[in-house]
C-alpha cells in the first residue's frame, strides 16, 4: 500500500535525484565546449527564447523530477524491490533505461527541432551526460528508497 508518507518520500527522493543528476551532469560537460545548460535548453523549448527559460526549465525539471520520483517509488513497491540493495539497482536500472530513451529522443528528435539554434547541435558528451545524469537520478531514488521506510 502507499501512503501519503511514502509520496513524501517520494518527492524527497525525486528532489534529491535530481540535485544529484544536475551535479553529474554539470561534471560530465565540463569535459567539453559549453553546451548552453540543460535547464535552459529545456525551458526554451517551452518559451522559445533565452527569456525566462532558466525560470521556466527550472520548474519543468524540478515537476518532472517529483513525478519521475513518485513513478519509480510506485514501480519499486509493486516489484517489491524496496530494501538495500534490490531499490538501489533497481533505481539505477529504471535511470538506465529512461536515460536511453531520454538521450536518443534528445539527439534524433528534439535537438533537431529546437527553436534556439545553440541547441541543436549535439554532441556525444550531451548524450552521455544525459544518459548518465539519469542513471544517477535512479540510483538516488533508489538508495533513498531504500533507506526510508517505504
């Protein structure tokens, strides 16, 4: 069952995750040339400038961390992979997975069609901060998860 508790928990990991996967990937891109941002990039899609873009990326970026937590928290108590260490790889794995998805769509689709032109060249450490930047992201949900009495 889950409880308003566990949805607490769950927002918490989210936050948590995706504090954690902005610090990888900020480390992964300082590898290379500037890329712009990934909060930025992510609000212009939305406001189709520089404008507002941080403000409103960071309220896209930050909802959709709450609710990819809450979904991962609900896949690992439906799987009964809540305990140290079956949440832990199990959050990894889900970040895995969503990070493919993420990082191909971002390079084949997204990129191609984004309206700021500093956005639609992708290079291979864009893909590979996004790719691991997720599986951190799952892996912080899942250790939290594990931790707290979900």
């Amino acid at each position: 069952m889950i409880t308003a508790e566990a949805v607490f928990y769950a927002v918490m990991a989210g936050l948590l995750g995706a504090g954690a996967m902005r610090l990888a990937m900020r480390l992964i891109e300082r590898a290379g040339p500037p890329t712009g941002g990934m909060v930025v990039a992510l609000g212009s899609l939305f406001t189709r400038s520089r404008e507002n873009a941080r403000l409103t990326g960071n309220g896209i970026y930050f909802s959709a961390a709450v609710v990819f937590g809450i979904l991962y928290m609900v896949l690992m108590v439906r799987l009964g992979l809540t305990a140290w260490p079956h949440a832990f790889f199990a959050g990894a794995g889900f970040g895995f997975f969503h990070g493919l998805v993420v990082s191909f769509g971002l390079t084949w689709v997204i990129s191609d069609n984004h309206p700021l032109a500093e956005f639609r060249k992708v290079t291979p450490l864009v893909f590979l901060s996004h790719f691991a930047g997720h599986i951190v992201f799952g892996a912080v949900v899942g250790l939290v998860i594990a931790i707290l009495p979900v």
